[in-house]
C-alpha cells in the first residue's frame, strides 16, 4: 500500500526550511565563513612580521677561544632537554665528538649535569635556552660572540622570542638577518630542533648558519648534532645525524 503525505496548503517544506518547518538560524553558517579570514589575516601578519621585524639579542657576551693550533674542530649541539626529555646523551655522541677542541651548545640544557658531561669530553661554551631552569639561566649569557682566529662566531639560543615564528621557516631567515646585522662570520643557534647547515654570500664574504638539531628530542625531525672545522683562513660546517 503506498504511503502519502499529505502537507498543508502552503506546500512541502523547502530546502531553506528545513524538515522541522522553520527556517535556519542566519548565522549558522556565520563562524564558517570567518575561519578563511582569520587564516589569511594570519597568513598576512606573520609575511610582514617576517619582512619588517630585526632579530635582537639583548646581551652579546664577548669570549675568545686562543690556541696554537692551525686547525681545530668544534662540536656543536644543542637542546639536549636532559632530563626532561631523555635520560641521558645518546652514547654515539662521545664518539664523534672524540677528537674536538671545544664544544658549543646552544641552550635547553635544562639543568648543568649535561653540561658536566660534555666538558669530560672538551671545554664547553654554552649560552642559555628557554627551557633552561633559573640556576642555569642566571650563569649563562643570552648571547656570545666567540673569536677564534679571525672569526666571529655568534651563538645563540633563537634569534627570536616568539615561538611560533621561530618554529616555522621564519626561524631560519631571522638567523640570517641576525649574522649579518652583528656582522657574523658563522651563527651557532637551535630551539627549532630542526638540524640546518646553510651558507651564503653578503657584502663579498662567507657566513655560515648552523642549527644542530637535537640529539635527544628530535620533534618531527630526525636527531643530529654538528661539527665546525676551522683553520686560520677558512670554516666548514657539518650536520651529523644520529642513529634512530
């Protein structure tokens, strides 16, 4: 037997009523539409921060590393979040840093034990991170720039304070704005926990970024540390990548 509706005079409901006979609420879809706006206001936003805002570090601490040495190699690490985010340094690391003259690290010791470990291996230079406690940030300068030779090195923890910028590409781009504004030869930095090896050409010279990565905590990369070759006329850095 077939089933009939019967519906009253004014006809069946439409697609703007809806089954219940009323129509829809006229903001409904309201937030919906905002949600492309606030992205491309965003979007917007973060492209001038990127183009119009300078890296700044209030307080480049001033260091000299002297040696007799034509050639010296230099471990780089940084965020090592030990303990937490890992118990201990991943054993791999005293091998490849065996024969360095120094280290750096480039903050989020967390506490001073890793620090400890490391100068078991060569003399540590380290500046402090943003998840370093109080006692570690109390002894350790926001920036240093090192001379070696001729050669300044800058060292740093990020060239910027606002996390979300720091962890996109802007990270990357600022550091380069960083070493040319403090007339850098080479820039030592992390917070992103992504390891980057970069070299370009300004005003007819050389600089070299060089971001470690992690080698406890890689994020959505992979972990890593690096090594920086120096003589009395030339660098070269180095991105090595640990076992997973």
């Amino acid at each position: 037997m077939r089933k009939t509706t019967t519906y009253p005079r004014t006809g069946p409901p439409t697609r703007r009523e809806g089954l219940a006979g009323r129509p829809p609420s006229r903001f409904r879809r309201g937030p919906l539409i905002l949600i492309p706006i606030i992205i491309i206001g965003i979007i917007s936003g973060l492209s001038i921060y990127k183009t119009t805002t300078m890296p700044k570090i209030e307080n480049f601490e001033t260091q000299e590393f002297k040696t007799e040495k034509s050639e010296i190699l230099i471990g780089v690490i940084s965020d090592t979040h030990i303990p937490t985010r890992a118990k201990n340094l991943p054993a791999e690391i005293k091998d490849i840093f065996k024969n360095v003259d120094l280290i750096i690290h480039a903050g989020d010791f967390v506490n001073f034990e890793t620090k400890k470990e490391l100068e078991k291996i060569a003399p540590v230079i380290a500046v402090e991170g943003n998840m370093d406690l109080k006692e570690v940030r109390e002894k350790l300068p926001e920036g240093i720039i090192l001379k070696i030779y001729n050669f300044k090195i800058g060292i740093a923890h990020s060239p910027t304070s606002i996390w979300l910028v720091s962890h996109l590409d802007f990270g990357e781009k600022l550091a380069e704005r960083l070493a040319k504004k403090e007339n850098l030869d080479i820039l030592v930095f992390g917070h992103t926990h992504r390891p980057h090896l970069e070299e370009f050409n300004f005003e007819g010279r050389k600089i070299l970024l060089i971001n470690p990565g992690s080698p406890t905590d890689p994020l959505f990369y992979q972990t890593a540390v690096g090594l920086l070759r120096i003589t009395k006329d030339s660098f070269k850095g180095q991105i090595i990548y640990l076992k997973k």
